[in-house]
C-alpha cells in the first residue's frame, strides 16, 4: 500500500465523517413502491438504506432549491457589471427566512 493510497483512504474516511456527523435522523412515511425501489438500491449498492435515502433527499433539494424561480421586484439591492439587480419577490427569500428561524432554534 502506496502513500496515495493511504491518502486515497485517509480522505475517504474524513469524507464519510463529515456526512454521517452532519446527518439527523428523521422518522418519515412513503410509498411501499418507494421504498422496494429504495431497498433495491441499497442492495444493488451494498449500502444502508439510510444512506440512499439520506443522498437522493440531500440531492433532490439541492435541485428544488436550484430550480426556485427568481421573480424581480421593485427595489434595486445591487448593480453588477452595470446591470441593476432586483430583490427577489419568488419563494427564495421566503424560503430562507424559514431556514434561518429553524436553525435559530437549535
């Protein structure tokens, strides 16, 4: 075994840490489909349920979020490269505000 490796190893460990110590578990309801369709990735993957269903969640909202239409409003917050930016008005902001209040509270 090889320095890189070694290293490989070492980054993979600090990678898995990070995710499983940033992780919350969660009691939820879906769909028996659902979860026969997640059961068989988990075995296709040789890997936790819990860690399928923790990765397709984290990777679905990232694309919600990405995909949360801006909507101008009136008030200019900023100009870049000369162009005026406008407050977004769309379900962002709002959506933040409610992130922030929930992380306030823990």
């Amino acid at each position: 075994m090889g320095n890189e490796s070694l290293s490989r190893l070492l980054n993979e460990w600090e990678n898995r840490a990070r995710t499983i110590n940033g992780r919350k578990e969660e009691t939820l309801s879906i769909y028996q489909c659902d979860s026969v369709k997640l059961e068989a990735l988990a075995m296709m993957y040789k890997l936790p349920k819990a860690d399928v269903v923790a990765t397709l969640l984290h990777e679905a909202l990232n694309e919600l979020e990405a995909k949360m239409p801006y909507v101008p409003g009136n008030k200019v917050i900023r100009i870049e490269d000369g162009e005026e930016i406008y407050e977004d008005k769309g379900p962002m902001p709002r959506y933040l505000a409610e992130q922030k209040k929930l992380m306030s509270a823990t």
